[in-house]
C-alpha cells in the first residue's frame, strides 16, 4: 500500500505522452480529461503520503518530475498552437531548470530532498487551473475564458518566481547557515 503515491505519480509520467497524443490530434476534450486526471492523481497521492506516512525520497522525486514535465509539455504545446506566447513556456522551463538544478545541489552536497511547500502548490494551482481554463476555453459556452488565460499564466509564473525565492532561502541559504552537528531548520 506504501507504493500507492509512487504508482500514482508513475502513472502521471505516462499521461503525458497521452496528453500530448491528444492534443496534437486536436482532442482537447481528451487532453482536457487527462489533464485533469493527471491533477486529480497529483493531488490523491500527496493525500494519501502525508495522510499514512508514505512519504519517500523517490516520491520527493518522482511526484514533482511528472507534475513540471506535464505542464511544462501543456505550455509547449499551447505555444506550438498559437496560445500562448512564447515566453510562456520559455519562464517556465528557466524557472523549472533552475529548481532542478537547485534541488540535485542540495541532494548531492547536503543530502537533502527539496520538497514543496505552500508558496509551490499555490503556483502549481495557478498553473493548473491556467491549463484547465485554456483548454476550457476552445469550447463555444467557455469562449470568454481565452480572454483571461494569459493574465492568470502570468501571475503563475509571478508566483512561481516567489516559491523558488522562496525555496532558496529557506532550503538553501537557511541549510547553509547551521554549524555542523547543529539541526537544520
């Protein structure tokens, strides 16, 4: 059972490519439903691992890669259309790469696994919620909502630039100013 959030996110990693098999076949009611498949899975296995204690450093890894690779794919592919600007995107992946890089430093010199935190998940929400809004928006009664999808992808990125600040200071500045033997914060 303690494998259930892993499996999950796994299961997440391969609905990417089903995502982007969809959407480049112009089924954005498929790609819409597998989108929100993939967030509803993101949100259950993060349940269900703080909830029962699943929590491991493979699901550290694991959960955020299929989350960041999944809307990093959706705003690729909302630029290739046409949706986005490419700037969009583009954010995104610098601001994502640099947390990767960021978090495989704090692994391998602290030994530590950079997990989310609120100023993330409320990004990722954004984020999300800008995905979904986007897809929504190419059928006729959600029309209207193509209008305020580029404002709400900007304030993501806004709030994702937050969080890595964020991140920086506590998981990497914070962790570099305790004395050795002495807790981290």
């Amino acid at each position: 059972m303690k494998h259930i959030p892993n499996i999950l996110s796994g299961l997440r990693l391969g609905m990417v490519g089903v995502f982007i098999y969809f959407f480049r076949q112009d089924d954005y009611l498929a790609a819409l439903i597998i989108y929100a498949a993939a967030f509803f899975t993101d949100i259950l296995d993060g349940y269900l691992a703080r909830r029962n204690g699943w929590i491991s450093d493979l699901g550290k890894i694991l959960d955020p890669l299929a989350d960041k690779l999944m809307l990093l794919c959706a705003l690729t592919s909302f630029h290739l259309k046409g949706w986005l600007p490419l700037f969009i995107p583009l954010v995104a992946a610098i601001k994502e790469l640099a947390m990767l890089i960021g978090g495989l430093f704090m692994l391998g010199k602290k030994n530590v696994v950079v997990v989310s935190d609120w100023w993330g998940k409320f990004a990722a929400g954004f984020f999300n919620m800008s995905v979904i809004l986007t897809l929504l928006s190419n059928f006729p009664p959600f029309l209207p909502l193509a209008k305020i999808t580029l404002p709400l992808f900007c304030l993501a990125i806004a709030f994702g630039f937050i969080a890595a600040i964020h991140y920086y200071t506590t998981q990497v500045v914070g962790r570099g100013k305790a004395e050795p033997g002495e807790p981290q914060p």
